[in-house]
C-alpha cells in the first residue's frame, strides 16, 4: 500500500452512497418484480453481493481505477492466524447482546432466511453465506472506504465506515452487530496492516453462524418466521412452557428478559476487554504495536494531527450525511 496516496473524502463517500443506492434500487426492483423469486435459490442468495460489487466493479471501470491501489496486504503468520481465531470467540457476546437487542423490536432476519439455508446444503452455504461475504464486504468496507478515510483521520474513519457497513445491511436486526463488527474489522486491518485479517474474521464468524444454525437444523426446519421471532416473544414462549399464565406470565417475562439482558451487557463489557487485549497481542506479533498504541492514544494522535500539511480533513461529507438519512430512512421503511 503506498501511504502518500490520499484522496479527498467525498470520493470514498461519494462511491458508497452510489452503492447504497444502487442496492436498495435493485433490490427494491427484483422484489417487486418477482423477478429474483424465479432464481435458483443459490444466486438469489447472492443477489445483495452481487447488487454491491457489480456496481463497484463499474466504478472503478469508468474511473480507470486500480482498487488494490488501497488495500493493505500483507501474509499473516500462523500464529497470528491462531490469535485472530481467539479474537472471532471474543468479540461474539458483543454480537450476541447486539442481536437479541434489535430483537425487542424486529425479528431475526438470519434464522428467517434458515429454510433457503438448508434447501442449498451445508457446503454451498458456507460459501455463499461465510466465505463470500468476507471477500466481498470487506474488500468494499475495511479496503476501498476505510483505507482512504484514514487518510484524514483513523477513528472518524473506523466510525463512519462501520456505519456504512451497518447501513448497507438495510435492516435493523443486522444494523447494529454489523457496526460492531466494522468497528472490530477496521481495527484489525490497523493491527495487522493487512485486509486478510478482516477478511478471516469474518468469514470465519459467518461461517461458524452457518455450521451452529445446520447444527440447530431439527429444531428451526420448517419453521419460517417464527424461527425468527422477536427476542421478547421467544421469552414469553419459554414463560408459557413453565406454567406461568396471564398477567403472572408477563410479569416473569418481563424480569426474565431484563435478567438476560444484564447478564449479556456484562458479558459484553468483558468481551470488549478481552478483545482488546488479544488485539495488542495480534498488533505485536505484526510489529504494529506502536501504532496500535498511538491509534488508543488521543494525545498522541492530536500531536501528530498538528504536524501534518496539509492538515487533515474532515470525513463527513454531504456524500455521507445522504448515505446516512437513505440508509437509516429505508431501514425505518422497512420496519413499519
């Protein structure tokens, strides 16, 4: 990667409000279409890579554009890679509670989607749902846009592009554990200062969701929505099994719930410390520590802020803000 390229923030902005566009669009259009009902159940399953990266492609055509020009690559070392497999296990309560969050209010869009899952076999979901997305999503997120954004600043940078990875999700159930996992993603690729890291994880943590749902086959088989049914209904259910009725049976879903809900947020607080700690260790088998330490440090990265000419710009951009309002506004479309 060549470190004195920089390039103005409204490029990377600009190119994923064009994707975010181009997704809801063609999505919106093969919905109602009926057209993407009539795909073989494998290529309907990559319709929402294929609705990100065909127009990236483009882009970078008609810009004559080498992509790779931005991305960090560098081979990982086994131990390494033994370390980033720790950091998979780690970072999972933070999902977990971020999941069963959204499920207060919006149903798991995952285990709604299990029945296609089963229908393709284990082999071709792993790689349509766990490896694909790892090569593609990162490519687009923790390469093409946080690479140039971290030009000007690295946390604005880290921040902004896991909300648009968030936001490219459409949806609020996968909204918020995807800007988690955007925020844990960029900072790997800062810790190893190679994509390959994020691109591991990830298609390492999809394809684990993969194996434990064909592992949980006999229990959600058949079942559609309801496998995917909201946090709080999945509680009531599990209150009515025990014996509890009306008002009684609301009452103890209701402690159950908030009882669930502590426990995981103290589970999480942990896993954020965890993670942070076998990332400093993945940071100094990289010969990145330095840096990692500078990225945690605000004063440090003032110091350095003040030093540079020309001084670094802002990452939010008009590009950006419009991202953010299509984006949340048809998230909110979707939910109502």
């Amino acid at each position: 990667m060549n470190e004195t390229v920089r390039t103005s923030p409204h490029r990377a902005n600009r190119f994923f409000l064009i994707l975010l566009i181009a997704e809801i669009a063609g999505g919106e259009v093969l919905a109602r279409t009926g057209i993407v009902y009539r795909f073989p159940t494998p290529l309907a399953m990559m319709t929402g890579e294929l609705l990100m990266i065909l127009p990236a492609v483009l882009i970078f055509l008609v810009r004559r554009e080498n992509p790779f020009s931005y991305i960090p690559f560098k081979v990982l070392k086994p131990s390494v890679l033994l370390l980033l497999i720790v950091f998979m296990f780690t970072i999972m309560p933070q999902m977990v509670l971020a999941n069963l969050l959204s499920m207060l209010v919006t149903e798991n869009v995952v285990a709604n989607a299990a029945d296609q899952f089963f229908s393709v076999g284990l082999p071709l979901s792993v790689l349509l749902i766990g490896l694909l997305p790892g090569v593609c999503e990162e490519f687009i997120f923790r390469g093409v846009i946080h690479q140039q954004l971290r030009r000007e600043r690295i946390w604005p940078a880290i921040l902004l592009s896991a909300l648009f990875f968030g936001l490219m999700h459409q949806n609020l159930n996968q909204f918020g554990y995807a800007c988690i996992m955007g925020i844990w993603f960029a900072l790997l690729t800062e810790a190893t200062g190679s994509l390959l890291s994020s691109r591991f994880v990830h298609a390492l943590y999809n394809t684990q969701s993969v194996v434990m749902m064909w592992l949980s086959k006999d229990a959600i088989s058949g079942q559609g929505a309801a496998a995917g049914m909201d946090f709080m209904e999945t509680i009531r259910q599990i209150v009515a099994e025990s014996g509890y009725t009306g008002q009684t049976a609301e009452t103890a879903a209701v402690i159950a719930a908030v009882c669930v809900a502590v426990f995981l947020a103290a589970a999480a607080v942990v896993s954020i410390l965890l993670s942070r700690l076998v990332l400093r260790a993945i940071a100094r088998r990289c010969g990145r520590q330095d840096h990692l330490q500078v990225l945690f440090s605000r004063q440090r990265r003032r110091e350095l802020d003040a030093l540079r000419d020309p001084a670094p710009r802002s990452v939010w951009t008009w590009e950006a803000a419009a991202a953010v309002v299509i984006g949340a506004g048809y998230i909110v479309y979707r939910l109502i």
